[in-house]
C-alpha cells in the first residue's frame, strides 16, 4: 500500500521559517519536515526541539535538518531566508543581495530536481517571488509569495473587532503591494452577505473615518510591532500555514497571495498581493474583483511601484 507523505521544506530557519515550523507541527499539516539553513547546526538545533513536542502533537510528522538534495521530491520549498538591510545600505543594493542568497539557494533546489511549488517569505515578498520565479524558469502558477494574507488577516480581525462579529464572518482583502502601497478595496468588503459601506448608512458619519483609521492601521501594523519587538513572525507563520494547507489538501480556497498578474486587473508581468484560489498545483486562478475606477487606480499605481523597485536588480 503506497501512502502520499506531505512534504515540505522550509529554507532559512530564523524566526519567521521557526514560527512556520511550530505552526505546520501544531496543525499537523505534513508528514515530514525539512530545515535548511546556510548554518546546519542551527538547523540541526530548531529540528531536535521541534522533536521533543512531537509527543505533545496531533499526529506524526518527521523532522529533520537537511540539505538541497531533500528538495527532489517535496511539495513545498518555502523560503524565508535572506540579509538585513545594512546601516546606509540602498533598498537596491539590499535587493541584490538578496537575489545573490536567492540564486545561491535556488539553483541547488531545481537542480535536485524539485517540481513542486515555491513559497516565499522573504520580504520585500512581492520582488523577491519575481526573482524566485525568474531564477527557477517555474511556472509563475507554482511560484507564490505569502503576498497580503496576512494583512487581510490583519484587516478582517480588525474589521470584526469594530463591528464586534468573528473575524472568520469579515470577507474582505487587502491588495497590492505587501508594503506602503497595498490598499483595502472596501467596494468589496462584506459582513457574510452584507456590504459592509452599506453598514455605514446604519451606523452614522464616524463609519467612513473608522475605516480609514483601520486600513491605516493595517499599513503600519508592522511597523509598530517591529518597535515593540524588533520583529514580526507569529502572524506570518501562522499565514504560510494557511497557505500550505490549502496547497496540500487542494483546497481550492481563496488567499490573497503574491501572484503574478498576466493581463488582470489590466496589469502585466508583476508580483502582487490578489485573491486566488489556491490548489495542489499551486494559483489555480487570480480571482477578478469587480473594483470602482479608484481602487483600479490605486492598484495600478501599487503595480508601479513594485515594477520600480524591480528595476536594475538583474
């Protein structure tokens, strides 16, 4: 009896590849686990600690510290390793780092003969799936960045503290760029059937200002936290989960992922944050909103921004 094992391998084992480790062990999403990282000890250290909770866990699940050659037959190969940025450093010259570590992790996995489905993390998450699907010669479909999922968590939980209703009853996402651009296309944003502008006519003039403060709130979710502790890496964890599920069960769900566009929304050849529906085979679709002529603008204008700061990397 041949049984399918769930396989994923998370390349970069510091704090966002870890909190994605604990999250993928709680839920019990694969049935093996690989850590990679350019320091094997490291990995070899979060890969026997993440074993000693397997008696606390809901099923089995291997876990081990691996190298390149462990990627030949995964589903996922997430990355979420990279370089800070260096005191004085460009954002470009930051970029080009971080495409040399891409190209050095990269080649080694296509070379080992992987044919599942790359998963990014590192940020600037939009450029630097471009770059992975660039340097792998992937189908963009089976190349996806963890884009705004995690900012429409952010939004919905939001949302739903305002309206006091389970954030699992907001639908409603955040597009574009993972960053200062992204935005909240509120046209779309419902409250289980309802449009949630509708509920501005029932609340009072305070509504449209709140909704305001919430998609700023979002925007600067992150910044916030990494002044309160240097970093983000539960909610982003907790995100790739999300997203992992929805790959290996073929789900056929609706995350907003970092896609590359090839005639939606009117946008060609870049990566940014849209709802798609989420299978084995990796972005079975992008899903078409039908968004008003200004969340059109602001999304195209979000596209810019991301197609500039892709510019003189290669």
């Amino acid at each position: 009896m041949k049984l399918d094992k769930r396989k994923v391998v998370i390349v970069g084992a510091g704090m966002v590849g870890m909190s994605y480790a604990y999250s993928l062990l709680n839920q019990s999403v694969c049935d093996e686990l690989v850590l990679i990282d350019v320091n094997k000890t490291r990995a070899e250290g979060e890969a026997m600690d993440l074993n000693h909770g397997l008696a606390f866990a809901g099923a089995s699940m291997r876990i081990y510290a691996g190298n390149y050659d462990d990627c030949r037959d995964a589903d996922i190969v997430a990355i979420a390793a990279g370089v800070a940025q260096k005191p004085g450093e460009t954002r470009l010259d930051l970029l080009k780092r971080n495409t040399e570590v891409f190209r050095s992790i990269i080649e080694p996995v296509t070379a080992s003969g992987f044919n599942g489905i790359f998963l990014v993390a590192t940020n600037p998450v939009d450029i630097m799936t471009r770059i992975t699907c660039a340097l792998s010669g992937f189908n963009p479909r089976r190349v996806l960045g963890s884009g705004t999922a995690l900012d429409t968590a952010r939004l919905r939980y939001l949302v739903g503290e305002y309206l006091k209703v389970d954030p699992r009853n907001i639908h409603a996402y955040v597009m574009g760029e993972h960053g200062d651009s992204e935005f909240v296309p509120w046209s779309q944003a419902l409250l289980a059937t309802k449009p949630i502008l509708e509920l501005g006519k029932e609340i009072g003039p305070e509504f449209s200002q709140r909704l305001e403060d919430i998609e700023d709130e979002v925007r600067t979710a992150a910044y916030k936290i990494i002044e309160a502790k240097k970093a983000t890496y539960y909610g982003i964890g907790m995100a790739l989960t999300r997203i992992t599920k929805a790959i290996l069960g073929d789900e056929h769900s609706v995350l907003t992922v970092s896609a590359m566009l090839r005639g939606d929304y009117g946008q060609r050849d870049v990566f940014t944050g849209v709802p798609c529906i989420i299978n084995q085979d990796g972005i079975q679709k992008v899903l078409p909103l039908s968004l008003t002529d200004e969340e059109m603008e602001k999304f195209a204008r979000s596209c810019e921004t991301l197609r500039e700061s892709f510019e003189g990397i290669f």
